[in-house]
C-alpha cells in the first residue's frame, strides 16, 4: 500500500489556499514590488482583474500556474503575467514575453527596461542597448534586514515594512479576483478585455501559449476573474461583486488562534 503523504511539502504547500497563495504569491510578490518600486506606486491598485487556471499538471494543487492580472495603478497600470508551463509541450526553454526572458520590463516614452533581482537594462524602443544596471543578487538586501534586526532601529530599513504589505496585499488581491470569478470560453475571455490593448495582447498570448501545450480551452476552461473596485483608504471592495470579495480578507479563524477584528 503506498503511503500517504506529500514527498514536496515543504515546497507544495504553496499551491493550497489553506496554506498559500500559489505561485502569485510565492514568486509575483518580489516582482510586483520591484515593479511598483520602479514606477513608485506606493498604494494599492484601484481596480483588479485577473484571468488563469490550473493546467496540465498532474497533482491536486488549487491555486493558479497560468493567471495574468490587470492593476488599475498610479502613475501607470500593472500587468502581472505567470505561465507555468514551458514555452510549448516538451520544450526545455520556458516562454519569453517580447523575446525576453526576464521577470520585469517597464515600458516609458523613450523605450524600456528589463531585469529584477540581478540587474537591468534599458533599451531604445529598436532594442538598442542603452545602460546595464549590475545587481548583486539581493545580497545588499538581506544584509539591510539583518542590520535592522541587530539595531533594532526600523529607520535603518531600506524600506519599511509598509512596503511589503503593499505588495502581499497585489498577490491578495489577484487570487481574490479568480475566486470570485467563473469558467469562461476564450471568447468571452477576449469580449471582456477588448477595451484594453495590453489585455488583448495578453489573451491572444496567454490561448497560444495553453494551445502549444495541447490545452483544449473549450474543455478546460480558463477562469474570468471579477472585475473588482477597491477603495484604497478602506482597504475594502466596493460595487458589484464585492460582496464576495471582501468575504477573502479573512478566514474563519479556530479560537484563541485568531487575529483582531479591526483589518
């Protein structure tokens, strides 16, 4: 008889939404908030709307390994994108986003920049080299924290820790989105974002993606997430669908192990 239990659980747990928040909250966090850190958003999005699904994995894991997210953000709208899957069936490379393989690309007037932890980039928009950035690998970083720790002073912080709530709070916000949302054909998929180029964009990439991974998207549908409003003073979802939405920032907790009321 073979045993029960789960030869990667001290990685797996990620995927359960007793116990994680998938890969949107275990990878996207760090580039979301190297991304809101180059743009300098500090606060949460106004609007979020997410499309995803899990694929082709053989397991029982619950969360997302494909879902793109639109974040109505200030001074400029974030799209997080994570395909979990190789570039198509049996490749070894994974896909690249505009013929780059990189975690961040911010786009301005005069062209863009690619990197995150171990550096950047720019380009012209001829992808023209312009400046290299080097990065260290995050290493500067972790020995900021662990001098903050060892004075004891939060002033010492490279950034406080609001910062890191901002961005734990996007990776929240994008698989409340997909929760609250339903199955959906990829038509409806695309009528839902033709309003919006870099979503267009998105849905065509995201269905060619899942079709070169032999993913019938008429039998495994992806899931449209609701389009949600968020008051960013009240940390609360307001208008249509935010009735179910708030009910995801709290869990029915088992007593004494519970957290204050106050959000």
């Amino acid at each position: 008889m073979k045993p029960l239990y789960r030869e990667n659980l001290h990685y797996d747990w990620h995927f359960f939404y007793d116990t994680g928040n998938g890969d949107t909250g275990n990878r996207g966090v760090h580039t979301l908030d190297h991304t809101r850190w180059m743009i300098g958003c500090n606060e949460n999005p106004a609007r979020v709307r997410s499309f995803g699904g899990r694929f082709a994995y053989d397991d029982d894991g619950e969360t997302p390994n494909t879902q793109v997210v639109w974040y109505d953000t200030k001074p400029a709208p974030i799209v997080w994108e994570m395909l979990g899957l190789n570039a198509r069936k049996g490749a070894p490379e994974r896909p690249a986003f505009r013929r780059k393989r990189t975690s961040m690309i911010i786009e301005c007037e005069g062209g863009y920049l690619t990197g995150g932890r171990g550096g950047a980039t720019a380009f012209d928009w001829q992808d023209k080299r312009i400046e290299k950035f080097p990065g260290d690998g995050g290493k500067s970083h972790q020995r900021n924290f662990i001098e903050a720790v060892r004075s004891r002073k939060s002033d010492n912080l490279a950034a406080d820790i609001t910062q890191g709530r901002v961005s734990t709070a996007f990776c929240h916000l994008a698989l409340i989105s997909h929760l609250t949302g339903y199955k959906q054909d990829p038509g409806e998929i695309s009528r839902s974002f033709s309003d919006n180029a870099l979503m267009t964009e998105e849905t065509t990439r995201v269905f060619d993606h899942l079709k070169a991974n032999e993913v019938d998207l008429q039998m495994d549908q992806l899931t449209l997430g609701a389009d949600l409003n968020f008051d960013t003073d009240k940390n609360r979802f307001t208008g249509q669908g935010s009735r179910w939405a708030n009910m995801y920032q709290k869990r029915l907790y088992s007593p004494p192990f519970v957290l204050p009321n106050d959000t």
